[in-house]
C-alpha cells in the first residue's frame, strides 16, 4: 500500500489518488443513472411497462429548466421572449431577478415539498383547495412585488397566509382536515431554503427552478400516462411498451428542436463560473480534480434512493406495491388503480428529469447544457435496470452504481488499448456488463423471476 | 350436398352464403380465396410494369386506342395507379421493397415467434458489412474481394443467419422486455464496431462504397445483365420499348427478390416450423410440453430473421451506394418494430403494407408540403390552409418550416416525419392494434357479411 501511495504517475497525481478519484467519478456516472432507472423502476412495478419515453422525459425537463434559469439564448433577444418565462410574469419586474422573485422560488419551493410529503402520507388532498391555496400564493407575490405591500414581502409569510386560505377552502369544501405534515413540511423546506440562501442567493432561484421542471414532469409524466397508457390497460406488455417508444420518438424530436443550433445551458449554480477568477467548479483532493457536479449527483441520487424507499412505506406506496402485485385484488380492496399508476408516473417521470439535469453536467456531459444527445442517457441507464433487475429499487440502485464504474474504470484504466478497442469503447462496456450478467441471472441481480403458467 | 364441392377449389359453395373450406390444403393455401390471387396478381403486375411508359399505367392513353382514349378520367392514366408511374417514386418504392424484406424477417421473428427483437438494425448491419467485404472493390482502403452479387447477396444472409444462431441462446435464457433491451444493446454494439472496423464498415461518417447489383459470372469486366448502370440507348436486352435506366432495374431486381423472400416468409409460416413458432408465441410452456422444441425453434426463428434482416442489409447498402455504419443504429431498429405494428403483426401480408406506409410516409408528406409551398405561391385554393400551415419567420405561429434550418417552434418538413412517425404507432397501438392488416380483415368482414353486421 504504501509503495503505491508513494507511486506517482507523470501528470503529478498518485496512483492512490487517481484510484480514488476514478472510484467518485465512477459513483457519479452511476448515480445518474441509477435515478433514470430508478424511475424506470417505479413506472414498471405499478404499471409492468418499461417507459423508453424516460429519455425523451429527462430531455423534456431538462430543456425545461434551462428556459426557466436562462431564458436569454443570445443577448439581444429580450427578457420574456421564451414561452416558459410565464410563471416568472406575476413576480418580476424588468432586468436581472430581484430578492423577491428568489424568495417567490422559496415559496413554491415549500409548497410543492408540503404537497409531495402529503402525498407521501397518504392523506386526501382536496384538489380544489390546493388550487385555491396555489392561487392564493400567486395573488400574495403579486401583491408584494407589484403594490408595496411590505408585510408580503417575506414569503413564508405568503405561504402561511395562502396555506390558511386553501385551508379554509378545504374545510368548507368537503370537510378536509388540513394535513399537518404539509404545513410540518413546508416549514422544513423554508428553514432549508433558508440555509441554503445564506451560502448563496444563486442557488435559492435554481432550487426553485428545478422544483419546477421536477413538477412539469410529474405533470408530463401524468399526461402522458392519462393519454397512452390507461387506454392500454389489458393489452399486451410489448405493445405498451412500443407505445412509449413511439412517445419517446415524438417527444425527442421536438425536444431536439430547440438545441439542435444553440445548446441550451441549464446555468448549475455549482458549475464553473467564467467571470470569477479560479472558478473551475470543482475542488482538489492529492492532486486529482473533483467535480462539484459529481457532489450534487451523490447527494440527489441517494436523496432520491431514501425517498423512494420511503414512499413505498407509505400509504399510497403500499397500494402501488400491492397494485403492482395483483391489479384486481388491489381493486377490491379499495385502491384506486388510475390514481397509483397516475402517481407512479409522475414520480417516474419526475426522477427522469432530475437524471436528465444532472446528465448535462459532467461525468455524463461536459457541456454543462440539454443537446441533443442527452435524451440518450435513459439508453445508457437501461444496462442498469436490467442488471438490477426491472422490478428492484435496490437492484436500480446497486446496477446504476456498477455500470457507471464500470464504465468509467474502462475507460480509466484501458485507455492505452484505445486503438484496439475503438474511441468511445466505454459507452458499451455498460451493454457488454449487461449481457454477461444476463446470461447467468436471466432476471438480472435482484429481480423477480417471472412465476410462468401453462 | 356434395356434389356442390368443388374439387379443384377446394370451397363449398351454397348460394347466398360465404364460403366455406372443405379441405386442409384449401384452407392453407397461399391465397385461400379467387379475388385475393386476382388482386396480388394485378399488384405484382402494376408494380411490374411501373418503371416503364406503359399507357394507362405511368402516361397518357394513345389517342389510337379505341374506346379507353375517349373515357375522359383516363386521360393521364389509370387514377391511383398513375402516380406509381411518376419517375420520383421509383426510389422510394425501391425502398419499400428492401425494408419489406427486413421487415419480413422480424416478422417471423417476432410476429410469428413472438421474441421482442429491437436488434434488427444489427443483422442488418451484419449483412451490409459481408456484402460490402464480399463485393467491394479489391486493393482499396477497405477490404474488398470484388465478388458477383450471387455470391455477396447469399452469403450477407448467411453471415448475418450465422450471428443470429449465436444471439439466439439469449432468447432462450430471456423473456420478453428483457430480450428486447438485450438486443437493443447489440444495436449499440454494432455500431461500435463498426467504428473499431473501419476497414469493413467504411468511415465513421461518410462510410465505403457499397458493391453494385450487375449480375457477373466472376470478376470479368462485361457484366452479363447490367443492372447499375443506365442504357437508356439501346434499352434493356435490346429492346427499345423498354427504356430503362440504373434506378429502374434495381427497382426491377429489388421487387424480384421481394417476391421470392414473400413467397419464401408465406410458406414457412404454413410449415411445421412456423406452427411450432406461433404455438411459442401463443404459450411457450404450453408448446414445449406438446413437444415443441423452444430452443430449437427460437435459434431457427433468429437464424431465418437475420436472414432477412442481412439480405436486406446488403440491397440497403447496395441501393444507396454508400451507408455509414452508424445509420444501422437503434432507430432503425425501431422503424421496423413500427412498421410490424403498423401494419399488423404475424402476416406477411400486414408487413408488406406496413412497410409502403411508413417508407412512403416521408415522400408522402414531402409532396404535401411542396403542394401547399405552390398553392402558397399561386394563390390556389387551398393558400389559406397553407398560410395556417407554413410558418414565416420566428413570429409566424405555422407548424411547419419549409427551409432547411428551422429556428423558433416550427419544425422542419424532415421533424414533421418523425413526429408524425411516432404518433402513428401511438394511435395504431390504441386504436387498431391489429395494424393496417386489422382494417383491411374488418373491411373484408362487414362485406362478407353484407347486408347483416354479423
């Protein structure tokens, strides 16, 4: 160990330290594809398709966020120009985001982390009231930054007063009791946000951001979902199958419009800043250079792990295992079958766009912005599913994890057989790991023999 | 009773009613019934007599002509039948003719054996990479031994049926999506190697020069029949009636090969092996305790798709004269799953109109737009439709873009394709799951049936 510690190679950086970084990296790759195939897992446990559409989604999404934080693609097209800088309309005045449009990102930041642990709790959740309370916040914030009303001005002040508004709706509504854990969360997410501020104000807007793009792809995910696969139901698996690969095909295709002249930058607020002197958006451990964006991808993907698992133990988790266990049973104990598959493809849909955000930044993307190459990524994170196993969140976990090592030890530590084994022979060592553990566990690591009948 | 039995027909005929088949071999026959033989015979022929001036079908009909130069609808030639004479569409019917073999291999393969296969593109590859090795020119940057084409267009299927027998022990192990995504991974593969072979494949961008279709005894010189190259002079075997250039006769070649390999397709479905495929597609298990070998037949299945799949591979190469290894990749996999689906799965018949639809579609929809451009540009009738249509500029709301890079929402006539692609194996999947095959059978039904609905 120790010869090896004192080992060093030409570029100044130990064996030790290059093996350790390698190690991160690998994890990295790996965590963004375990958060695809994470989503890959939870549609095809509920509903048993495989979405091909994950790609085209975390595309979708990522696209998404990148016209919420840099709506200018050249710098005489105007603020405003973009079609999704709508949201922004009730908030923002001229020019560069003030504190009170960040503090408006805080606002739906809670909210949306209220609604989700609500959900997470199993609790009814009047939709009407939820509508009102949403419209509430929004004529708060308009108030605060339209007419002086200086009182507004502090966000969690608007939640409290939209959340007592929704409340208040609710109850005469249909007699719903307000979940505390929502009011619990929101708090949470405001106490979090608030830390978070005061590192950086950057991050508060691009948090609020992302929330968004994570929920326009739950309502995607729903869509998508309500119009091709609930027509489905009984049909073959293939054919539900194919079907996302027909979504898939459209999806891209108008995805990649947008970025096939101009990639689009989804502005991290850990990447690189060119304007600030020694901003290489990373830091140095024994020499070797880590990425802050491999940090992040750590963080969301065991985030999105713990998140998962403690969903399936909540009440709505429960009925999508048991649903995905047996449909009719679930249906006579009283679930209701479109609202479970409803919710696993916004759940889904959402962790392909946060695995679509993260796969513009580096391990994945040096680019740091949506191409058109990065709806590619859920092709790349199918090698995962498979070697976990399809119907296993620990299997997307654990196989995302290898495949990205492996990917990235190949093409580490084999790089001097680049001229046998052909530039970019990495990308398939994943299909080539795939195919090895196939042959001797046909259902990957962790997946669930199909029982098979005559 | 049974002297209404027609012997040589093998139908029972009763006045009134539909008939009926009395004997195994009626019921099996290629074409069980007298209107479909008169209808594939006036196809084939049409198709036939396509490339030339043949009155009626591609021109004019001669003021000469008795009775039919006086019916006024005849004027330009039989309606519907008259375009197909239109010089454009003589490549893309060519095409249709390539992608109709492939698309009848993954037929057997996955229409009648029921194994998902998203790897047909690879086989293709396969065949085109022999094809290329087999026929290409000697002594150049690429490896070529200058082969006739009954040598390399055999020998594509045969190396690509060879490859097939070797994936196939994975269908074995594999069910279903599983299959299917293993196979999608040997797409990925392919085209890897293909950039590690540059020798055999060709450059990674631009490709080699693909072998041509002249029909050679050995390497001499004059070719005995000269399919790729235009003589228009003297005409083809010296007759001048039949002006025909290179496009036509590998228009001529391609159909002739499509017929056999129909014919071929049509009759191993009715042979014990394509019994055995469907009872594996319908219940494996079920099919292996009648006693039908799974392994077997599942290697026979891959082995005759591949087949398919290479003979196509090496026309497709041959036909374009130059084709990148990467253009065998995971979407035309896919066009081919669409074009199964399309037309409806498990009949030959099904394949072939699914493949006129989606290779035509394109072409199609190219000829819309350049109609509505005109009637744009004319002023015609239909200029307000185009106006809505065509978009103008980045502040033109219109869909559709006619120039060749397309800024802003409009997408471009090549975009509108895919879409267009994409949501037709949507709206088949839902709405007619049986494919353009399932239309035609409900037609057939409501008039065999006629006046009564059942």
């Amino acid at each position: 160990m120790l010869h090896l510690l004192a080992q060093v190679d030409p570029g100044g950086v130990s064996v030790f330290a290059t093996l350790i970084n390698t190690i991160v990296k690998g994890l990295a790759m790996g965590g963004v594809y375990a958060i695809i195939a994470l989503g890959f897992v939870i549609i095809f446990k509920a509903t048993q398709v495989v979405n091909f559409a994950q790609g085209a989604l975390a595309a979708a999404g990522a696209l998404f966020l990148s016209f919420l934080v840099f709506d200018q693609v050249s710098s005489d097209v105007p603020r405003g120009q973009t079609p999704f800088t709508w949201w922004r309309a009730p908030f923002a005045g001229e020019g560069l985001p003030s504190v009170a449009e960040q503090w408006a990102s805080v606002g739906l930041v809670a909210l949306v982390a209220g609604l989700v642990v609500a959900l997470l709790a199993g609790r009814q959740i009047s939709a009407h009231a939820l509508g009102v309370a949403f419209v509430a916040f929004l004529a708060c914030r308009w108030l605060a930054t339209r007419s002086g009303f200086t009182w507004l001005d502090s966000p969690f002040v608007s939640l409290l007063v939209a959340l007592a508004v929704g409340t208040v709706v609710g109850v005469l509504w249909k007699g719903w009791k307000p979940p505390m854990e929502m009011l619990v969360a929101g708090g949470v997410a405001v106490v979090a946000q608030l830390i978070i501020a005061a590192i950086d104000t950057k991050w508060v807007e691009w948090m609020g951001n992302l929330t968004i793009a994570l929920l326009f792809g739950a309502l995607f995910g729903m869509f998508l979902e309500r119009v091709a696969i609930r027509p489905m139901i009984g049909q073959p698996l293939f054919s539900m199958a194919i079907i996302t690969l027909g979504l898939e095909i459209v999806i891209r295709q108008f995805a990649s419009d947008s970025v096939r002249i101009l990639s689009r930058p989804v502005s991290a607020p850990w990447a690189a800043d060119l304007s600030l002197e020694g901003s290489d958006g990373g830091f140095r451990i024994g020499g070797a250079f880590y990425n802050w964006s491999w940090v992040a991808i750590l963080i969301a993907a065991g985030l999105s792990f713990v998140a998962v698992n403690i969903f399936y133990r909540s009440k709505l988790g429960v009925a999508m295992r048991a649903v995905s266990f047996d449909q009719e049973a679930g249906m006579a104990q009283g679930i209701n079958v479109g609202q479970v598959f409803a919710i696993a493809w916004a759940l889904g849909a959402a962790l392909a766009v946060l695995g679509g955000v993260f796969a513009t930044q580096p391990p994945i993307s040096q680019e740091g912005a949506v191409t058109v190459t990065t709806a590619l990524v859920a092709f790349r994170a199918l090698p995962a599913i498979i070697l976990g196993g399809l119907d296993s969140v620990k299997g997307a976990l654990i196989g995302g994890l290898a495949i990205g090592l492996a990917e990235i030890f190949a093409g580490e530590y084999l790089a001097s057989w680049q001229r046998t084994l052909g530039a970019g022979y990495q990308q398939i060592v994943p299909y080539i790991v795939m195919l090895a553990v196939l042959l001797i566990r046909p259902y990957g690591l962790f997946g669930t023999p199909e029982v098979r009948r005559v | 009773m049974a002297c209404s039995v027609h012997q040589k027909f093998g139908e029972f005929d009763m006045r009134g009613r539909p008939k009926l088949f009395t004997s195994y071999e009626a019921d099996a026959a290629i074409f069980p019934t007298t209107l479909q033989r008169w209808l594939v015979g006036f196809g084939v022929l049409v198709l036939f007599l396509m490339p030339f001036d043949v009155p009626l079908i591609s021109g004019p009909v001669p003021d000469s002509w008795p009775v039919l130069s006086k019916i006024p609808i005849l004027n330009d030639g039989l309606p519907f039948v008259r375009f197909l004479g239109d010089a454009n569409w003589i490549r893309p019917m060519t095409e249709v003719f390539i992608f109709g073999v492939a698309a009848l291999g993954l037929n057997i393969l996955t229409g009648m054996g029921g194994q998902v296969s998203l790897g047909h593109s690879f086989f293709m590859g396969a065949g085109a990479c022999t094809a290329a090795v087999l026929g290409g020119a000697e002594g150049g940057r690429f490896w070529g031994m200058g082969l006739p084409v009954w040598i390399w267009l055999p020998a594509a299927g045969v190396v690509a049926a060879l490859i097939g027998i070797v994936v196939s022990p994975t269908a074995v192990k594999l069910r279903g999506l599983y299959l299917g995504i293993v196979t999608l991974g040997l797409v990925f593969i392919g085209v890897h190697l293909s950039r590690v072979w540059p020798q055999i494949a060709g450059d990674t961008e631009s490709g080699r020069k693909y072998p041509e279709f002249d029909l050679k005894l050995w390497k001499e010189e004059e070719p005995l029949l000269a399919v790729s190259s235009a003589d228009t002079e003297t005409g083809w075997f010296g007759l001048n009636q039949f002006e025909v250039d290179d496009k036509q006769k590998i228009y001529m070649f391609c159909l002739i090969v499509l017929i056999g390999m129909a014919f071929l397709a049509k009759n191993i479905m009715r042979s014990r092996t394509g019994r055995a495929l469907q009872a594996i597609r319908d219940r494996d298990i079920a099919a292996e305790v009648m006693g039908v070998n799974e392994a077997k037949y599942k290697r026979i299945a891959f082995a005759i798709s591949s087949f398919y799949a290479g003979i196509a591979g090496a026309l497709f190469g041959s036909f374009l004269g130059k084709v990148a290894g990467n253009q065998f990749d995971i979407f035309l996999a896919v066009e081919f799953i669409a074009i199964l689906l399309i037309g409806g799965a498990g009949t030959v018949s099904g394949a072939l109109m699914g493949t006129f639809f989606v290779v035509i579609l394109p072409e199609a929809v190219k000829k819309v737009t350049e109609w509505l451009e005109h009637q744009q540009h004319d002023q015609g009738f239909f200029e307000p439709i185009a106006n809505v249509l065509l978009t103008e500029g980045p502040g033109d709301l219109g869909p559709i873009s006619t120039a060749s890079i397309s800024p802003g929402w409009a997408l471009g006539v090549f975009d509108w394709n895919v879409v267009i692609y994409g949501s037709l194996i949507v709206v088949f999947l839902i709405f007619e799951p049986h494919g353009l095959f399932g239309i035609w059978t409900k037609i057939r039904n409501y008039w065999k049936g006629w006046p009564f609905t059942y």
